[in-house]
C-alpha cells in the first residue's frame, strides 16, 4: 500500500490567536517529526481547537509562522496545505456511498478512474470497510462513520492528519476499540497526526508526546511516561491522575522536601518546579489514589478520614474517605475497609509532590 507521503518536521514558531483582545492561544512553540502522533491534551477552553484551526488554516494566527520542511505553509489557504481533517461529526455526503465519500478529494483532483479505485480500495481496506463501501453513510454505525472520515482523509496521502475529538460522539466501548484503530492506521499508513482530546486516557494511550495546554499556554510537553512520573505544574498532575489535589500553607521546606499543612492534613513531599518555595507559601499538593494508603503501625499519617465510598476492584479496594473538615481523600486499600471505619490515611513523601507556582484556583476548571 502506497504511504502518507512523508513529512521531516513540521514546525511552530511563536504561533498565537486573539479573539478580540483576549489571547486564547499564547505564543506556542512546537516542532513534530515525521510520523509522531501528537496528542493537544486540555480541559475545555484550554485552545486546543484554536491551535488545530489555526495549523488547518481555518484560522489566521495573529502572531508566529508554521513550516513544514522549511516551507512556510501559515500563509497558505487551507486546501494548499494538504492536511487530512478529521472531525467530531463526521461531516460525511449523506447522498453519496461510502465509496464515493472516500473518492470525492480524488475526483475533485481529477486522479484517473483507476488509481481512484485502487487507492479507495488501498484505504476502505486499511479501516476494515471494504465490504461497506456500497452504503451509504446513514447505514453505518457511529464508529464505522468515522473509520469512513478517516479514509476520506486519509486517502489524499496527506503529510498531516488533525483530528479533533474524533471519538467523542461514540459510546465507551467504541471509543475504546476506535482509539486502538486510530493508532494501527496511524502506523500501518505511516501518517503524521495531531490529535486534540479533553480525555487523558485517550491522549496517553494513543500519542507519542503529548501537549498539555492550560488557559491558552503549554503546561508542558513530554512523552506519557515523561508526564506521568514528572508532572510539571498542579495542573498537568491533575490530567495525569493525581485525583488528591490538597491546597495547603507550607510549614517547612527542607532541600528538595517541604510539609505542608492546614484543615488537619499535614503532608511531607516532594518540590517540584523551578520556584524554590518558602515556609507561609501557598502550596497544591498532589498525590495518586494509588500512593495514598492506609497507614501501617506507628507510621505517621497525614490526615485522619471516614471511609465513605468502598469500591471493590480485584485485588484492591478503591476508597473515598472524608477529613473532618471535608477534604475528600481517593485512597487504595489492600486490607479490608468498610464504609464508615475510622482511617489513619499515609504516603511516602516521594510520592507526594508538592506545586507552588501554579494558579491554583485554576484547578477546578
Ligand atoms: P473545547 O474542548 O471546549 O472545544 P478548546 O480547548 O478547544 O475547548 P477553544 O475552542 O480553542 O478551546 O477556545 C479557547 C478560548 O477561546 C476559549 O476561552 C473560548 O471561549 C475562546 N474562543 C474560541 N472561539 C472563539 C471565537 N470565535 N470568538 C471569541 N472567543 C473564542
């Protein structure tokens, strides 16, 4: 089968958008190579759709420029960059079969009659639609709309495919099988994708590197592992599954250590950032349900709760547990715990990490 046709690198230099005076995408700088598959990862009104509309061209940016391969392609109009577009609705011809769907950029590039046709069947093969290409798109399932969409833009060989939330109209166990589909035709054609999602799962499991954009600004950038053990602020901890995000006042910072304290938690971790705090800051300190743990002997808690929710899954039990000030712990348990008991809630302090430089009001977007 013929390929994507290949791109070396396309590049994002102090790339931003303003609507009216409101900066909705801060300049953004970002290179993809060859191949990646890029996740935009954000709660809503982050920008992603920005930076992908703008990288489609059905945006102006007001400041920065795009390139691919050294060529400039910001300044051209959308069908001159060639970039295959996947939507959330599948914006599919009801009229017209799956077939003719797939062929219609071909036809509208006036290819011949025969490589149409090998290349409709080149790519209705790849999505598994082979024997649907007779129907039309009202006759298929929501997933399998979507695998036409994605022939469709596929089909033109583009050095770049943007998807936006192309699974966010199918149910859960669609999306799941959709996403790991994504990923094989992503490879087996060999494309380029940028892939913006709200969904961090989504983003982890299928992309390379992701970026992670908070309020129009990148929080950081990094593979899934990169992200996942070393988040770089409150808020990208916070789509990496810290679901304890605990606003406390620092009572002591010691090297690469600090406690912070408040409500009756009282929580030693680790800094993490460029800002070295200082004893009275203001801190987010973020821990996984899997690292916060029911304490053993005399171990030293940092807060006492009530188990209020006991979950159980397999091998563990997933608690919700209540301070008596109402911080709400997500805490595992190997052990038996009922709703109600009485816990003594502990983590090692490496597993604790402790954000001062991040807005944190923000964190309930
Ligand atoms: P969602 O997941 O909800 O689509 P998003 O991360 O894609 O969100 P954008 O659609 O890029 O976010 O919007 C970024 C910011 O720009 C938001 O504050 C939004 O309200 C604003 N915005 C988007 N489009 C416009 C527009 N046409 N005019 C004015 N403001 C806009």
């Amino acid at each position: 089968m013929r390929k994507a046709s290949q791109l070396g690198e396309l590049r994002l230099s102090g790339v931003s958008r303003a609507y009216g005076g409101h900066l909705a995408l801060h300049p953004l700088d970002l290179t993809i190579r060859g191949g990646e598959f890029v996740a935009l990862l954000g709660p809503s009104g982050c920008g992603k759709t920005t930076a992908l509309n703008c990288l489609a061209g059905l945006l102006p940016l007001t400041s920065g420029e795009i390139t691919m391969d050294g060529r400039r392609v910001d300044t051209l109009a959308p069908e001159k960059r060639g970039f295959g577009m996947v939507f959330q609705n599948y914006a599919l011809f009801p009229h017209l079969t799956v077939r003719a769907n797939v062929a219609f950029g071909l036809k509208m590039r006036r290819v011949s009659k025969a490589e149409t046709r090998r290349r409709v069947d080149d790519v209705l093969d790849l999505v598994r639609l082979r024997e649907h290409a007779h129907k039309h798109p009202g006759q298929l399932s929501g997933g399998q709309q979507q695998r036409v969409s994605i022939a469709r833009a596929i089909v033109m060989e583009p050095p770049l495919v943007l998807m936006d939330e192309p699974l966010s109209n199918l149910d859960a166990a669609l999306r799941l099988s959709m996403r790991s589909e994504i990923r094989r035709i992503h490879q087996e054609f060999g494309l380029t994708t940028i892939y913006v999602t709200h969904d961090q799962e989504e983003a982890l499991s299928l992309a390379d590197r992701l970026v992670v954009l908070h309020a129009g600004q990148v929080s950081q950038i990094g593979t899934p592992a990169e992200l996942y053990e070393h988040p770089a602020d409150a808020h990208v901890a916070a789509f990496m599954g810290y679901r304890n995000l605990l606003t406390l006042d620092l009572t002591a910072v010691e090297a690469a250590e600090a406690v912070a304290e408040g409500r009756g938690l009282k929580v030693r971790g680790t800094v993490v950032g460029g800002v070295r705090p200082r004893p009275g800051d203001t801190a987010t300190v973020a821990i996984r349900p899997e690292d916060l743990r029911v304490a053993e002997g005399d171990e030293q808690p940092i807060a006492e709760a009530t188990a209020e929710i006991v979950e159980y899954h397999g091998r563990v039990l997933h608690v919700e547990a209540v301070t008596a000030h109402g911080d709400r712990l997500h805490l595992r348990s190997a052990g038996t715990v009922r709703p109600g008991d009485a816990l003594r809630v502990a983590v090692d302090a490496e597993r604790a990490l402790v954000f001062t430089d991040a807005d944190t009001a923000a964190l309930d977007d």
